[in-house]
C-alpha cells in the first residue's frame, strides 16, 4: 500500500504543472506577454536586433500551447532585421536548408501576415550589394515596402545594397518613422534615395543622426510640414531652409554646424517653431539665430556657452525642465543663478560637466 502511495504521489508532482496559472491563459493574453520579450525598437542595434529575431523562434519551442500563441500574433514577427555582414557570412556557411537566412525571412514574413512591419538595413562598404543571394533577400524585403511602419538604416561607406532603396518610390504609405544613420564616412546619396521619402504621407518622425549627433545627416528631401519629431545635424543653411517648414514639429534636436556660415541677412530673421514642447540644442555657435518658441516646455543645451540663451526670443514662462550638459559658464556660477531667476516656472534641472 505504501508504495502505491508513493507512486501515486510521484505521478502527481510529474502532471502538476499542469495546474499551472499560465496553462489557463487564454492564447491571445499569452501573445500580449511575449510581445514583451521585444526589445524596445528605440534602442535596436546590430546584436539586440539579432535577439528580436530569435525571440519569437526561441519561444515557439517551448511547447505547442505557446507555439500557436506565438505564430497567430503577427506582431510578433513584424521586426525585420537585415545586416549584411551577418547575412553575408551566414550565406556562405550554412549548409543546413532549414537554417538558411532566405527561408526564415520568407517564414517570418508569412506569419506576420499583414502587421506593420518595423524594418533595419545594416549596410557595409564591404558586402555585395548585386549577389544574387543579397538580390533575393531584399527582393523579399522591399517586396512589402508598402506595410513599412518604421525604417532603419545605417550604412558605413559606400554600401551597394544602398542603391536598393532606390526603387521604393510611391511604395511608402504607411511609413511613420524614418531612422538614417550614417557611420563615420561622408558619402553622397544616390539622387533617387535624397527625395525618396518627400512624398511619404504617414511620416512623422525623422531621426536623421545618432544620439549624441556624432555623424551629420544626409541631406534628405522630407515632408516637413508633417513632422511632429527631428533629430538633425547640418549645415545651417539646411536647417534655416527646411526648419520653417516644420510648423508641427513637438520635439526637435538639432545640431547646427559652425560652418559655413548663413547670409547676414538671414541672421537677422528668428527661426520660429510655434508648436515645440522639446528642444534640444548641441554646439551652436554664439552667433547663430534667434529662436521663437512660444511653447516651450523642455530644453536641453548641450556643449554651448551660456550665450545661446539670449538666442531665446520669448521669456521662457512655461519651461518646466532644463538640463544643460558641458555648458561654459561666462561668469561661472552667477550666470546659472541669472538664468533661474528669469525662469521661476523650472522644476526639474539637470546639470552635468564635462571633465
């Protein structure tokens, strides 16, 4: 009797995760919570990406519960990640059919059905951009141009596959953020790929340089008067051209550069964004023109002198946050109390020094 009881019990702990909460959640709740295990697409570079594409893979062989849960949410397949280094290397290695790169590109793309989908090109001077194995692979890509939600591309050098892009004209309806980096070498973009996304009628973000605005920005032809989002590092006669156009603009960070200098006549007029709540401004020069924000909430000045605050047209009565980064001081701590008491509204501020 003893040992049917312990074989009894022995039974049970083996099926007790049957009981298990997480067995009780309906598919659609599970999909919810896998979509979690994606990286936020803010913060994607070459090895997270490589983790978004393995993310719903690695999951869907956890059992077959969590497999269907997985292969019925299209947005868990919406990421598409394209680094031509990688690929190339994994084309020339993988022997196996099943891991190849082209058939798990098409399977993705089928399970992610019609979803919005969020699309990187990592592109190198090294690759071969014209090889039929890249040509099929981004055949694939572009192929589905017109469900675009987000496109990232950064390229080094004089990347082939580049060229590629060229082709999507009037292919870009649903596109709404537009992320283009390019990676320590100056090269002048194909003419097709310059006016590409002028026509994009969803776009509304344009991040055209990194984070901390290390390498300048193409020179793109967008549709300014739709975006509510830029991040720019230019010349100033691009940013004095193209930024008046930008009357929705929410949040803006540029990065004017000191040369070559706008007309003297242009100098004189005020840049006007009259719907910024955000703005951040890098290394502008002592001379550069006036800014009218009437509905500034948010300054963040980064690498100036304490002069660009005399740039400011209007009094600053909504600014509720400042944050000032490597900001020289002209009469050292007196000047920060000068600029404090003239905005009484602050209530959070950020100050950081360089070494």
């Amino acid at each position: 009797m003893d040992e049917e009881i312990l074989i009894l019990k022995f039974i049970i702990n083996a099926h007790h995760s049957i009981l298990s909460a997480v067995r009780r959640l309906p598919p659609e709740i599970l999909g919810e919570i896998f979509l979690l295990a994606l990286p936020d697409v803010d913060y994607i570079d070459s090895d997270v990406a490589e983790h978004i594409k393995g993310t719903p893979w690695l999951l869907s062989h956890v059992c077959r519960r969590w497999r269907a849960a997985i292969q019925g949410n299209p947005l868990l397949w919406s990421n598409i990640h394209v680094d031509t280094i990688n690929l190339r290397r994994r084309i020339i290695h993988t022997f196996r059919e099943d891991e190849h790169p082209l058939r798990a590109l098409e399977t993705q793309i089928t399970l992610s059905d019609n979803a919005p989908l969020f699309v990187d090109f990592w592109m190198s001077r090294d690759t071969e951009g014209n090889s039929p194995e890249f040509s099929k692979f981004f055949e694939l890509v572009l192929g589905q141009s017109s469900r675009w939600q987000q496109l990232k591309v950064c390229w080094s050098g004089r990347a082939p596959a580049l060229h590629l892009l060229s082709c999507l004209t009037d292919q870009l309806a649903h596109l709404q953020r537009l992320v283009f980096h390019p990676y320590g070498f100056r090269y002048q973009l194909p003419p097709a790929l310059g006016s590409l996304f002028a026509l994009a009628p969803s776009l509304r973000e344009a991040l055209l340089t990194s984070n901390d605005f290390t390498d300048p920005s193409p020179p793109l032809d967008l549709p300014w008067h739709q975006l509510t989002r830029l991040r720019l590092r230019s010349s100033q006669a691009y940013i004095v051209e193209n930024l008046p156009k930008a009357v929705n603009l929410r949040d803006c960070a540029i990065a004017p550069s000191r040369y070559p200098l706008i007309s003297p006549s242009l100098a004189n007029l005020p840049l006007v964004l009259p719907n910024v709540r955000r703005l951040t401004l890098c290394e502008a020069p002592e001379n550069w023109l006036k800014l009218d924000t009437p509905l500034l909430e948010h300054l963040h000045l980064q690498s100036c002198t304490d002069i660009v605050f005399q740039i400011m047209i209007h009094p600053m009565s909504d600014l509720r946050s400042l944050k000032l980064t490597n900001i020289a001081m002209s009469d050292g701590p007196n000047s920060l109390f000068t600029v404090l008491r003239g905005v009484p509204t602050i209530s959070h501020l950020e100050i950081y020094f360089g070494d």
